[in-house]
C-alpha cells in the first residue's frame, strides 16, 4: 500500500494509517486488537476499520479472527524466502527497464538516495527514503499493478526488516547498494542495473535469513 492523498476512500487511508503504526511498532505484534479498540485509537467508526484489516490481512499484515478482532502478525523464514523470491523475478527486470528509458525521473531517483544519505541516523525516515527509491523504478515500468504488488510484498514483511537490518549492515552499506544501483540506470546500462538490483535484494535477504536462503540463488543464473 502507498501513500494515498485525500480522493482515495477513509478506509485506505485508515489502512496505511494501520500498516505504519504496525511498522513502527504502535502496534504490537502477536496482539489481537478488537475493530472497537482500534476506531477509538485512530478515530474512526466500525465499518471504515473493518475494510482497512482486510486490506491489511490481504497485505499478510494481520490475521482476522472472527468475532474478537485482527491479530497482528509477524514474519517467519518461509515469508521471507516467498517474498525475496518474488522480489528477486519483478525488480531486477524492472531496474533493468529503467536503465533503457529516456525520460527516467532520475532527479525521483537522486532525491531518494539523498533522503537515505540524510536519515542515516533516523531508521523510520531511512526506510521511508529507501521505499521511495524502489518506488521510482517499478512506476518507471508504466505498470501501476506491479508497483501496487511489491510494495504488498514489503509491507508483509517491513516489521521484520526494520528489526533486523539496522544491526546487521550500517546505512552505509545499504546506500552504497543502492547508489550502484543508480549509477547503473544513469548510465543506461540495463544489465548492470539488473545485476546490481539482484545483488542488492540477495544481501537483504542474506541477513534476513541468516544466509540460509539457497532456493533464492538461482534467480543470479
């Protein structure tokens, strides 16, 4: 789910509303939140919170549970690998096409990374800016489907990321994979984004998973 200005309906607003409190931990995970408590926390009535969680549970963010309310869930190993592997099949491709374009939003681009090289020191607005980077290249496909699926994808496991990735590679590390990235699109060279984009996303998932992600390695091949 993305960001939504005012046109879009109280429920998807309500939704992202929901999905950050679940990211920044507002809302905790393994606890079940009745439709009640959560219109009173966030002000609103039973029917616009209802269609939120399940937005969210389509996301894999929260698990209903009938008559008593939403559970927030959490990621395990095998979320993980589904995602990255699905990650790994649409944006490699889609950092390649965009390297191919003449008229990429490269100043998009630019002023995502020097979000990430700003926020270094602030892990919600790091994150924020990195989304943001990897945004600007699947809406460079011209495929809003594909840009409203990955970041699905993130969502469902985005409290699992922001837990783990902070202590297992420095900003620096990540902004470097990214700015590889970038060189590689400015460039217009369509393999080398597509290889730095696939190295990118196996580091992520690397840490993740410990290093035990060995089905992902073929999607290198």
């Amino acid at each position: 789910m993305e960001r939504l200005p005012k046109e879009h309906t109280k429920s998807e607003r309500l939704a992202v509303t929901v999905r950050d409190a679940i990211i920044s931990g507002e809302l905790a995970p393994g606890r079940l939140y009745s439709a009640q408590e959560l219109g009173e926390r966030f002000g609103a009535s039973r029917t616009p919170v209802r269609e939120a969680l399940l937005k969210l549970a389509d996301a894999g963010l929260v698990r209903i549970e009938r008559n008593r309310g939403a559970r927030i869930l959490t990621s395990n190993d095998q979320d993980i690998n589904e995602v990255f592997t699905l990650r790994l099949l649409l944006e490699p491709p889609a950092a390649g096409l965009a390297a191919q374009r003449q008229d990429f939003p490269v100043t998009d681009l630019d002023s995502a990374l020097a979000d990430m090289r700003a926020h270094q020191d602030d892990r919600e607005a790091f994150f924020a800016a990195d989304r943001a980077f990897h945004e600007v290249i699947l809406r460079a496909s011209g495929n809003r489907r594909l840009v409203a699926f990955v970041t699905g994808l993130r969502d469902a496991i985005s409290l699992q990321g922001r837990r783990t990735v902070p202590g297992g590679r420095s900003p620096l590390e990540i902004l470097a994979e990214h700015e590889a990235i970038a060189e590689a699109i400015r460039a217009g060279e369509r393999e080398v984004a597509t290889r730095a984009m696939r190295v990118h996303l196996l580091n992520t998932a690397d840490l993740l998973l410990a290093g035990d992600h060995d089905n992902l390695r073929e999607w290198l091949s």
